[in-house]
C-alpha cells in the first residue's frame, strides 16, 4: 500500500512539489505561533514560590493637622516609629489574622525594587534584595526547599544570615548543591558576612515571568528598625497579613470599619486594605492585555492556516472524485480509500516536516522569535514541534476525510463516464 502511494504521489509530482513546498512553509508558520502560545503557558502554570490565598496588605498613613485625632508633636509621648509598631502588635492579636509581616519592594506584584551585589571571593552577581521580617515568609507561605514549610524559614531567618531560592546562584552552585551555610559579602563590604541559614524553591516575580529572572535574596529587617520610622515613611513599608482558614470574605471591610477604634495609635493610622488577588489584577493588566491582543492576532492567523490547508486537501480530494467513484465501483471500500487517501497526504507532509524542523530550530537557535520566558533547546523545541505536528495532521485528516465520504457515494455510471 505504501508503494502504491509513493508511486501516486510520484506521478503527480509537479502539483504536489507546490504542495509540499505549501505545508513546508505553513509548517514553520505554525510552529512559531505553537512556541509563542506554548512558552507563554507553560510559563503561566508553573509554581510561583508563594501563596497570595487570604493575603492583604494594609497601607499606613499619618493624620494631618486638619484631622479631629491629630495630635501635636508637642503632646506626643511616643515616636512615629512606636506608634507603627504598636498598630502592627494589635493586628497580630486580632482573631481572624494568623500572620504579619513588615517589608521594603518585597511583597509580590509590588513593582518596587532594591538590588545589591552579592561577592563571594573576587566574583559578585546582582540580586534582588527582599528586606523582610521572619512572618513574611508565613504570610506568603514560601517553600523551603527541604520540605519543611514556611515556619521552619521563619526560624531559621536570624541577624546576620539571608535566605536564598536553589537558583540563587547557578553557575557556582547549580540547583542550589553546597549553597546551604555558604557566607556572601555585600557589595565591597569584605566585614560584614550573611550566612546561607535556608534554602527556597524558586520564586517568580509574577504569573509572566519564569524563575530565572529576577532572582532575589532575603535579608532581614528587624523591629528596631521601624523605630526610627517618621510618619512621612508610613507609606514605604509594605505590612502584609494572611488570615485563619475560614475567615469570612468582607474581613476587610469590617477590618476598615473599626480601624479607627481600634488601630488608631498616635497620629499613625490604617488608609486602606487591599488584597493580593486584587493587586495582583492590577499589577498585570497589562501584560494580560498585551498578551490577548496578541493571542488574538495569533488565533486568527491560526484559523487562516487550519482553513487554507483544509482547503487544499478538500479541493484536492474533490478533484480526484471520479477517481475514487471509479474505485468504489471496482469495490474499494471507504476505510481502504480513507487510509489511501490521507496516507498520501501523510508522506507529503512527513517529506516537507524533515527540512521545516531543519528551519524552525535554526530560527529558534537564533532567537529570531520575540519569546523569552524559556530558554531556547530540545525541551521547549521539541514540544511544540510535535503539537505544530498534530496540528498539521489533524488538517490534513479533516480536509481528506469529508470530501473522500462524499465522493464514495457518486454513482457507478457517472464515474465511468467521468472517467
């Protein structure tokens, strides 16, 4: 059977070399939106290191002297800083909270960052610096690498020591293998060093980025340090809160609506509250927004290549409609002209998949497509060659198979005559 369909396609060679040159062209068409729309996706559901489940952040301010409870600096017998942190102490006695944490550009989908250098003999990487309390990571539920959950990182989080993700560093320790324990100076700081004291999963800094960009480092804020605070510095510390399993959805609101009773201390007050999941909406709409506008572009060109090559294959079938009567009227059954018919169109396209992969990994290999998010080899190229390669044999099956089940039922006599 094989032969006698390489000896059909043989004999029709100069209408199937514009064919196979066709598929060829379409196949890496299609492979280039198939590696956009898989790297994009395969980026979108891996784990993020965190969880914003039941997270919020509260957004401090300072009464003004216009306020009713403003109280003037002279009256004051406490600082801005205590006043902060006497708010903070309340909150982690209130029922429905089960963790609070302090930070500076920590917090996921803030936008906001610090970086510094990291050395370890003569060598330095840039990394973002997390500067947090212990709870942060309790609050976001961050992964120890050992399995151990986020309270194990919270103890462990002591002065003078970081916790870094496993691919903190992955030309010196690949996976993170002896980086536990290691010591790291800052900058041109060669006193002062910062112990490994665990280990994360990696974390990503959103839903779109993958886990090898912006690599971050925590390092620890303790209390004393918002001692200090000025009420003018209210707005620069993110305090972040996850509430108990089973916390009635409009905690917020009721949150806000006895604030003023109760977390008011000193002219330090709660401004507002938001969720994660709302600012997490916020922080990507327009990423989001980008990649629909493009997705949209994408699904279009891809329902005009599913259309062309179903036509191509429907028209070539139909032409062949007197061939194929003729065969039923000699007592070819429909499976055996099926299996014919949509074998020749195969062989075509396996023929024409040989050179297009040839031209879809030198494309890939040269980072001709705007993709990023995942580092160019066999496992983000072989994937979407085999999807582009289901996509195209789908089309070819749905071109071929209709038109040949219309072209069985043609009468015996009108095949002759066609014939």
């Amino acid at each position: 059977m094989i032969k006698l369909m390489l000896k059909q396609i043989w004999n029709e060679r100069k209408s199937n070399a514009w064919l196979w040159a066709e598929l060829l062209i379409v196949f890496t068409a299609l492979w280039v939106i198939v590696d956009w729309t898989y790297v994009n996706l395969y980026t979108y559901v891996q784990p993020k290191g965190f969880n914003i489940e039941n997270t919020y952040q509260l957004f401090f301010n300072q009464l003004t002297p216009q306020s009713n409870q403003y109280i003037p600096a002279e009256e004051k017998t406490t600082s801005d800083g205590d006043d902060f942190l006497a708010v903070v102490e309340r909150l982690r006695h209130h029922p429905d909270i089960a963790h609070v944490s302090c930070s500076q550009n920590s917090s996921p989908y803030n936008g906001s960052n610090s970086s510094d250098f990291f050395r370890q003999d003569s060598i330095s990487i840039n990394r973002l610096i997390r500067r947090v309390t212990p709870d942060f990571f309790n609050v976001f539920q961050y992964e120890n690498a050992d399995g151990s959950g986020s309270a194990s990182l919270a103890k462990a989080f002591e002065e003078g020591t970081i916790i870094a993700p496993l691919n903190f560093w992955e030309e010196r320790y690949p996976e993170g293998k002896n980086l536990l324990g290691q010591t790291f100076f800052q900058n041109n700081d060669s006193i002062q060093g910062f112990r490994v004291a665990a280990l994360t999963n990696p974390v990503r800094y959103s839903d779109f980025d993958p886990a090898f960009e912006w690599i971050y480092v925590t390092s620890r804020i303790n209390a004393d340090a918002f001692a200090n605070l000025t009420g003018a510095e209210y707005t620069y510390i993110e305090v972040c809160i996850r509430t108990r399993p089973g916390t009635s959805p409009d905690f917020a609101e009721k949150l806000m609506k006895g604030s003023p009773r109760l977390y008011n201390v000193g002219n330090c007050y709660i401004q507002s509250i938001r969720s994660f999941d709302e600012i997490r909406y916020g922080f990507q709409l327009n990423t989001v927004n980008a990649l629909k506008k493009r997705g949209f572009i994408m699904l279009f060109l891809l329902m005009n290549i599913f259309l062309g090559i179903i036509g191509t294959f429907w028209y070539r079938t139909q032409q062949r409609r007197a061939e194929l009567g003729l065969r039923v009227a000699l007592g070819s059954s429909l499976p055996k002209l099926n299996f014919l018919l949509i074998g020749e169109g195969l062989i075509l396209l396996f023929l024409a998949v040989v050179p297009a992969l040839a031209v879809c990994y030198t494309i890939g290999n040269a980072n001709v497509t705007d993709v990023w998010q995942m580092k160019w080899g066999f496992a983000r190229f072989v994937p979407g060659a085999i999807i582009t390669l289901l996509f195209m044999v789908l089309m070819i099956v749905t071109g071929i198979s209709y038109p040949a089940y219309q072209a069985t039922k043609i009468q015996p006599a009108e095949a002759l005559h066609e014939e």
